[in-house]
C-alpha cells in the first residue's frame, strides 16, 4: 500500500517534529529557578531558568490573528515571589536595590500584554 503525502503537509509534519524533539528536556547547562548571591552586590536575586517552548500556531487561531504568526511561544521566567529593599554602598555611591527572599516561575513581563 502506497501512501502519498503533499510537500506542504510533510514540511509540517517535519516541523511539528523538530518543535516537539527540540522542546523536550533539554537543560542548555541552566540551573533550575532559585536564590543565587548577586555576583558584585551583596543582596540575593532570582536566577536560572523556567519552562519555554515553542509550537505551530493552530489553523483556527491563525485565521482570527490580526497578524498571523505561524508559530506560537510560551514562557515563563524566574521571577521574586517576595523581596526587601536595602541600601548598599558601592565605590562611595548609595544604591537601593531589592534583596530577593523567594522566587518562582512565573509570566514574563514581556509576555504580559
């Protein structure tokens, strides 16, 4: 039995494959989303890495787009569930900076419309 199948829907299909193998649990060398110390400041910030992925827009929400995208993101980013506002003093200047106490993963701001 022979089965033909066009070239759009074999793209697809081949796109479809790479998002899902791509997506997967692939880590990059990124730590989970925690507390970490500020590298130059003496205060805690939330760092690491949350949940990402990527995926063909479905056909009945690309017809309803005002601009149609063909693929569609999802985020989520490290973010401070609870922080505390300190000074620190840094080559003779004053800075007020947030002390992270507690961190999740959350919508990224840039997600938020």
């Amino acid at each position: 039995m022979k089965v033909w199948v066009s070239s759009t829907e074999m793209l697809l299909l081949l796109i479809t494959a790479f998002v899902y193998t791509a997506d997967g649990t692939r880590n990059d060398g990124c730590e989970s989303c925690s507390l970490k110390r500020h590298p130059k400041l003496p205060v805690y910030q939330c760092m690491g890495c949350c949940f990402s992925r990527a995926y063909p827009t479905p056909l009945g929400t690309l017809r309803s787009m005002v601009q149609p995208k063909i693929f569609t993101s999802e985020a989520s980013c490290c973010v401070a569930t609870d922080f505390h506002t300190v000074e620190v003093s840094v080559y003779d200047l004053q800075l007020t900076v947030r002390n992270h106490t507690q961190c999740h993963c959350s919508t990224c701001i840039y997600h938020k419309v």
